[in-house]
C-alpha cells in the first residue's frame, strides 16, 4: 500500500465510521426513548419491568470521538430521548382513548 492509498483507505475508513456512529446515535436515541415510554406510568404495559441502560450520555461519550470525523459532541442524546419519548408515549395514550 502506497501512502497515497494508506490517505484514501483512511478516508474511506473515516466515512464509514462517520455512517456507523450516526446510526449508532440514531439507535440508542429510539431504544432509549423506548424505554423511556415504556417506565412511564401513564403507559399500560402490564407487570414486566424495562430494563434501559446503565448510563444515558448528555452528547457523544469522548471516547466515540475521533478529532477529524466526530470531533464534536454531536446531538444532545437526553433532550432527543426526552422528545422521541414523548412522540411514543403521546401516540399510546392517543390511541388508547
């Protein structure tokens, strides 16, 4: 491998990683709201308890950062759970009345 071709395999690498992690954040943002609906009180579900994560980021942990493809902290994972939560239990309680 040249290093010309070690640059190009590393952006291609980069942008892989940039997709995998927007899904990444996408999934965990839905399961989380998920979750969220589900541990609400207000959401008739019956007696099985939700298990959720062990920790729920504010933005994208640092160690998922990379200083040329992430580097920010992206989204604000708690306030889109909080809303895509609401979406689900809104469309429950909607539907069960």
């Amino acid at each position: 491998m040249t290093p010309a071709e070690l640059l190009e395999s590393h952006a291609e690498a980069g942008a892989r990683y940039q997709t995998a992690l927007a899904e990444l954040e996408a999934a965990f943002i839905n399961l989380a709201a998920h979750d969220r609906a589900l541990e609400n009180q207000n959401v008739p579900v019956g007696p099985t308890p939700v298990r959720g994560f062990f920790g729920h980021p504010d933005s994208r942990p640092w160690p998922l950062r990379h200083a040329e493809f992430a580097a920010t902290g992206g989204l604000n994972w708690q306030d889109e759970t909080r809303a895509r939560g609401n979406e689900l239990i809104n469309s429950v309680v909607a539907a069960s009345v």
